[in-house]
C-alpha cells in the first residue's frame, strides 16, 4: 500500500534508501516480519500504522464527546442542586477525566499538524499509540465514574458504587487483557 506521503522525500528516513526501494529487513524481528508479508517500506508500515491509529480514534472520540455532552446537561438539571458532596466530587471528577480522554485522543491530530513534513511519522506513530492508551485507560475511569454518578442518584450509593467498578472492570477486560491474551496466543507485535 502506497500513500501519497510514503514517497515524499521529506518524510523519508536517511536509512531508507531510494524512494522506491524496499527494505524488510529493516527494524526488530517482528517488524521485519510485517514488512516481508506486507513488502512495505518503513515508513508505509508508519503511514499505515497512522491510518489505522486515526480510524480508531475516530471512534472513541465520538464516544467521548457524547459523554461529555451528557455530563455538562447534567449541571443544568432541576436534580444537580441536590447532589450530596461525593455526587458533586464524583460529577467534576468524571467531568474532567472526559477532557483529560479528549485532550489524549485529539493530541495526535495536533502533533501530525505540528510535525508535518518533518520525517517523524515513525516516531508519531509510536508517541500517538501511547497517548491513545493513555486515553483509553483515562477513558475508562470516566465511564465508571459517569455510571457510578447516574446509578447512585437513581438506586443508592451501594449501587453505585458496584455499577461504577463492575464497568471499570469490563473496561479492563475488553481493552486490556482480552488484547493482551490475543497478543500471547498470535506471538505478533500489536503494532503488526
């Protein structure tokens, strides 16, 4: 797969050699394997690995803004002002982990813009994975703590408190263990 900017000599690497070479022995063993099954060049396997990253971030932004669309009406509703004091903590905790998640998911937009044409997109890449993990995790504590405040208004705290850790739990399972489990039993790089 070629992308425009795969053949930019501003994005090309001194190791990468002529633009239309290709090198699949460059990198770790896995990467290496990637690149013989793919027969891509480094920075395609970047150009790729980005594409992919943004379509997923995609997703979880579009999550994030809902939420925190929902927990700003919240503020407004004739109930808010009869939030006891760990409501109110729960609701502003919750409120800002869901700018937190946004700022992370949204931070690899703005460092392409920044580094565009600066022959970084590997380094992108790998920086823009981090921040987005970084997201999901902070993304996770946000959807507890929205389902900890919605359940304790509506059943009790005890409530609550189990919906709140029940989703973090789910959370953990499905974003980082599940792919954790998938990684042991494929053997592959989750970058392949």
């Amino acid at each position: 797969m070629t992308d425009r900017h795969a053949s930019d000599p501003s994005d090309r690497h001194p190791t990468d050699g002529p633009a239309t070479g290709r090198h699949p022995t460059d990198g770790p063993a896995t990467d290496r394997q990637a690149a013989q099954e793919r027969r891509e060049t480094r920075l395609e396997r970047a150009d790729r690995n980005f594409n992919e990253l943004l379509q997923e971030l995609r997703v979880t932004q579009t999550g994030v803004q809902i939420l925190f669309a929902f927990l700003l009406t919240l503020a407004f509703t004739p109930r808010f002002p009869s939030l006891d004091t760990m409501q109110r903590a729960t609701y502003v905790t919750t409120l800002l982990l869901s700018v937190l998640a946004a700022m992370l998911f949204t931070a690899p937009a703005a460092l392409h813009r920044r580094l565009f044409q600066q022959g970084a997109k590997p380094q992108l890449v790998t920086v823009s994975s981090h921040l987005a993990q970084l997201g999901m995790a902070v993304l996770a504590l946000a959807l507890a703590g929205s389902v900890l405040l919605v359940v304790d208004v509506a059943v009790g705290r005890v409530g609550g408190i189990v919906a709140g850790a029940g989703t973090l739990v789910v959370c953990l399972g499905l974003w980082a263990l599940v792919p954790d489990v998938m990684r042991r039993r494929t053997g592959r790089n989750p970058e392949d």
